[in-house]
C-alpha cells in the first residue's frame, strides 16, 4: 500500500494517560503529513507483568490458554484509550484488536507464530481515511482462541503488518533514542548508531542489547521491512536498519553484554561418536536452547562438554545433563551462574583478525580471564567472570574508540 507507515509504541510510551494524548498527537502529526497510519502498541506500562503475578497468585500453573485470554486484554486497554484519546482530537480512528485484523497464528499459546494475516478490513478502514489503531502481542489460532506472540511481541505485530501492507517504513518508537553501540546505562560513552544491518542489530538484541524483539528483525530481514527505532519522547533522530549493503562499512558496530546466561559442564565424558548427539538432542527435546558449546579433549578417551544456556533454563538443563552424564558414565556435571557473554559484533569483525586479538588483549590487560570462546561471521564472543562484565566492557569500548 502506497505512503503507508506502521509504527509501534512500547508500553512505556504509553504508560499513562498523559503519554497517551502524546502518542495520539505524534500519530496525527504522521497522519497530516499525507501518509496512512497503522498504530501498534503494547500494555500500559507494567500491565502485562501484573496480570502475569496476578494469574500466578491463583495457580502455580495456570493453563497457557486462559493466559493468554488474560494477558492479550492488556493490549486491548491501550488500543481503546488511543483511539478515543484520536477521536477526542477530531481525527477518524478504529481500534482493532489481533483477531479483527486477520492476524492468524499457530497453537502454541504464550509463543505462537504469525502464519498469515488477512488485510481486507485493515484495507478497507485505511482506505476509508481512518487511522488504525492495532492491538499488539496477539493473534488467534484456527479454531478462534486469541494466542499471544511470546513476551515482547508487539514489534513482531508491527514488522508483520507493515510486510504484509507492504508499507513504506515500519517505525518502532521507544523509550530509547536508537540502537546504541552498547548498553548507555552501562558505557556512558556508548553513542547512538545511525545506520546498521538486520543481521547486525539481531545479534544486539538477543546478545542482550534488549531494543527490539529478535524474531521482529529476522522478519523485517526477511521481507525487507525498512525498520526505524526512536524514542517516543523527543525528536531526535534515530537508527535506521536495513540492508546490509546499504551501510557504511566498519569493523564494529556494537558492544553487548549477555548477563543472563549459565555455563554447564559434563566431566569426563566417554569419547565415542554420538555423545553430542545424545546429549543435545535430550536438550533441544526439552526446548531448551543452547548457546555456545565446547568440547576439551582429555587424555584416557574422555572429554568435556561445556555449553552455555539461559538463565531460566539451567535447572531443568542440569537435570537433563546430569541423567544423561548417569546413563553413559560421565563423572559429574557442574554448573556456574557466575558468568556473562561479552561479544564484539560487527560485518568486519571476524574477516579482520586484529579486531580479534584487540578483544583478547582488552580482556587481559584489565586481568579478565576468557573461559570460552566462539565466533560467527558477524561476532566475536567470550564468556567471562559475570563481576567483571560491566568493566570489561566499558574497557572494550574506549579501546576501539568507538
Ligand atoms: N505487552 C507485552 C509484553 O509486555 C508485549 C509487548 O510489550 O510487546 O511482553
Ligand atoms: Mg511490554
């Protein structure tokens, strides 16, 4: 659809009735400029955590079903308010919420997919000169039940839209300015990025940088959404992210801090074909998703396997680990939540191999041990002392001068 913008706002920029009447302002503005608008925004501030504590105050294990039936009424809220908060301002608006919007997902409740979105009505409202106001994070499987798209969903509502409409540009606004070279709570010297690739910010956002939801980038990637971050607050000029042949060339984009990760060891492993096999695939049974892995050889035919996890998910991959380390005679497993993943990431990193070696030698000269290493295509990673996180990675960024 021609001279059509979607653009997303947080629940923060929609926190309270103040910053909603901001948000519908901002909208108009977008709206009188010429351009279509379709709005997707998230729960009220907290809402969605308190209706998560409220559904675990009745039951330990509340069916994912009726979570999702409660936690989609958060959305709901916010799209209602701006659209009368619009309508208070004499502009034509409708509220619509994932299901009126076509929007069609799989079963799993609490992480369903998008599998298509039927567009007639969103057409039809938009042509008809209303803005529309979209309810984000949900959707409805097959049989009608409303589904939600896993926590942080709502950008993944907004990129989905604007591929499917086809807009011009799809723009997540935030409490954030942009995408920042690293995290600016922790590097006060951390600068805004103007421009940076999908694949670029993916490994930001799920190596900690937390500015955009990831499966909302790999889908832009994927149909070549044009994706813009900015705050919600000011003006101020944002990151813009897309192709990457379209970015100016550097060795490295950002710094990130992974603190939520566990290192599992199983000691002493027999050395034999389908070992890794067995192990990882127990995992991956359990859904549960493993992040980097290392394997020492020992002398006398045993290993060490060493992999890394999220922190949520240690204690049923230590179960797993330690059943499987009984059934092929493993000595032990041993585990340390005491650990970050530091990565330097970026499209020049790993062709060029001194940014390599600056890493390690930053490491070493604030006396930070590496545990492990990996390395991508776009990234350099190590695991290190969880203490001395923040520190390593202030060091990182004044000495690549970033
Ligand atoms: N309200 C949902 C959450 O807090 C979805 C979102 O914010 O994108 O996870
Ligand atoms: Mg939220």
């Amino acid at each position: 659809m021609k001279n059509l913008i979607v653009q997303k706002y947080g629940g923060t920029s929609v926190g309270d009735i103040d910053r909603i009447k901001n948000v519908a302002r901002r909208v108009i503005e977008t709206k009188k400029s010429g351009k279509k608008v379709v709005v997707v925004v998230s729960a009220m501030g907290d809402t969605t955590d308190d209706l998560v504590e409220m559904a675990y105050a009745i039951s330990e294990n509340p069916h994912k079903r009726e979570m999702d039936m409660l936690l989609s009424t958060g959305e709901q809220v916010s799209i209602a308010l701006l659209a009368m908060a619009i309508q208070s301002m004499d502009e034509e608006v409708i509220s619509l919420t994932g299901a009126q919007c076509g929007i069609i997902t799989s079963s799993r409740h609490s992480k369903a997919k998008i599998d298509e979105i039927n567009t007639e009505r969103l057409e039809k409202e938009l042509n008809s000169g209303k803005i529309v106001i979209v309810a984000g994070f949900q959707g409805v499987n097959k049989d009608m039940d409303i589904t939600t798209l896993g926590r942080g969903g709502s950008d993944t509502t907004a990129v989905a839209l604007a591929a499917a409409l086809h807009a011009e540009r799809c723009q997540i606004f935030t409490d954030v300015d942009g995408v920042y070279t690293a995290d600016p709570r922790i590097v006060p010297t951390a600068k805004k990025i103007h421009a940076i690739s999908y694949d670029e910010v993916l490994e930001l956002a799920s190596l900690g940088a937390k500015v955009l939801h990831p499966r909302s980038v790999e889908m832009a990637g994927k149909y070549n959404v044009p994706l813009e971050v900015k705050s919600s607050f000011n003006n101020n000029e944002g990151t813009i992210i897309g192709e990457v042949d379209l970015m100016e060339k550097v060795l490295i984009r950002g710094i990130s801090l992974d603190e939520n990760i566990a290192k599992i060891s199983v000691m002493e492993v027999p050395d034999k074909p389908g070992i890794a096999f067995n192990l990882f695939s127990l995992l991956a049974g359990a859904d549960i998703h493993v992040d980097m892995i290392v394997q020492n050889v020992n002398r006398n035919n045993v290993n060490d396997i060493t992999f890394t996890v999220a922190l949520d998910e240690l204690q049923n991959a230590v179960e797993i680990a330690q059943k499987f380390a009984f059934e092929v005679g493993a000595e032990k497993v041993e585990y340390d939540k005491g650990v970050a993943k530091l990565s330097v990431v970026g499209t020049g990193v790993v062709a060029n191999a001194e940014v390599a070696s600056k890493f390690f030698e930053a490491l070493y000269e604030i006396g930070v041990n590496i545990q492990m290493i990996s390395t991508s295509e776009i990234k350099i990673s190590c695991i290190i002392d969880k203490a001395l996180g923040k520190e390593a990675m202030k060091h990182i960024h004044d000495k690549f001068n970033m």
